[in-house]
C-alpha cells in the first residue's frame, strides 16, 4: 500500500514511562486504521514507534495529526497521573 511512509520516535526518561505511552496508544490500533493508511506501534527500551504508511500525501498527513494528538494526551495523561 504505501507510497508514503513516517516513522516517528518518541525518547522517554525511562523504559516503564514508554510502555505506559505505548500501552496508551496502541489500542488505538485498527480502530484509526483504513484502507488509506495503516500504522504500527513499537517499543524498544525507553524509545516508542509510531510507523505510518499511507496511499497518499492527504492520508499521511491526516494520520500524522491523529497520532501526534495521541501521543500529546497520553503523555498529558501520564504527567498528571504522576503528579497525583
């Protein structure tokens, strides 16, 4: 499917604080997925993956805006959660 693809890394301070990120998003796996765009989730040590790949630029771009929220919120969410 893809002619386009982005990889995105996100660094964390720690291997738990990425699988907590990681965790977050990855359920959003296959409920955000279509036929234009398709993305995979992967975590190794303190480092998580976003990996997109789509049909087309528009796709690409859509995706990218959706998952980069996503990652906003869950780490939101994670930092209040620390602070409580």
């Amino acid at each position: 499917m893809s002619s386009h693809e982005a990889i995105l890394e996100f660094d964390y301070e720690s291997p738990a604080h990425a699988s907590i990120i990681a965790k977050s998003v990855s359920r959003e796996i296959g409920e955000i997925d279509d036929e234009r765009s398709q993305t995979t989730i992967a975590r190794d040590g303190r480092v998580v993956e976003v990996r997109i790949d789509a049909a087309d630029v528009i796709a690409l771009r859509a995706a990218l805006n959706t998952w980069f929220t996503l990652i906003d919120v869950a780490e939101r969410t994670a930092a209040i959660a620390e602070d409580a």
